[in-house]
C-alpha cells in the first residue's frame, strides 16, 4: 500500500513540473490585453517616430548634395568668367 501511495504522489509531483501542465492560457486576461495594446500603441509611436526621423535625413542629405553639386556649378562659371575676363582684358593691340 505505501508503494502505491508513493509511487502515487511522484507522479503527481512529475506531472506538476512538466510543462504541458504549466502551460498558461491561450488568451491573455482583459488588464493584459490592454497592457499589450498599450504597449503596441507605444510600439507604434516610436516606429512612426523613428521613419520620421530617417525621412528627414534623407531629406536633409539630399538637400546638402543638391546645395553641393550648385555650388561645384557656380565655382566652375566664376572660373569659366575669370578666364574669359583674363583672356580678354588685354589683347596686345593697345586697346582696353
């Protein structure tokens, strides 16, 4: 009779650490569920917030290589216009 009684009681104690046994609910309980949508809401946010900042920056990058490349062009007319200026302001043949 002990022997059944203790081989009784290990399973019962095997069966309470298993983790099918352990396993908790398959939906969460209502304070959990608004737990998670709050922390979905705030997910959300930080996404929105984080593709908003990463859109600026591209902004920001495109408009520094634009300002770039007017800036690569007015450098080459000014060089284009003292060249010009310089070939032309005396041509040897005593005008001005």
């Amino acid at each position: 009779m002990k022997t059944k009684l203790f081989s009784f009681v290990a399973a019962l104690g095997l069966f309470a650490t298993t983790a099918s046994s352990a396993a908790t609910a398959t939906y969460p309980p209502f304070k959990d569920r608004r737990e998670l949508a709050r922390i979905e809401r705030e997910r959300a946010l930080e996404r929105a917030r984080r593709e908003a900042a990463q859109r600026e920056q591209q902004r920001l990058v495109a408009e520094r290589a634009r300002f770039e490349a007017q800036r690569r062009v007015e450098q080459q007319r000014a060089a284009e216009r003292a060249r010009w200026e310089a070939q032309h302001r005396y041509d040897g043949r005593g005008r001005r």
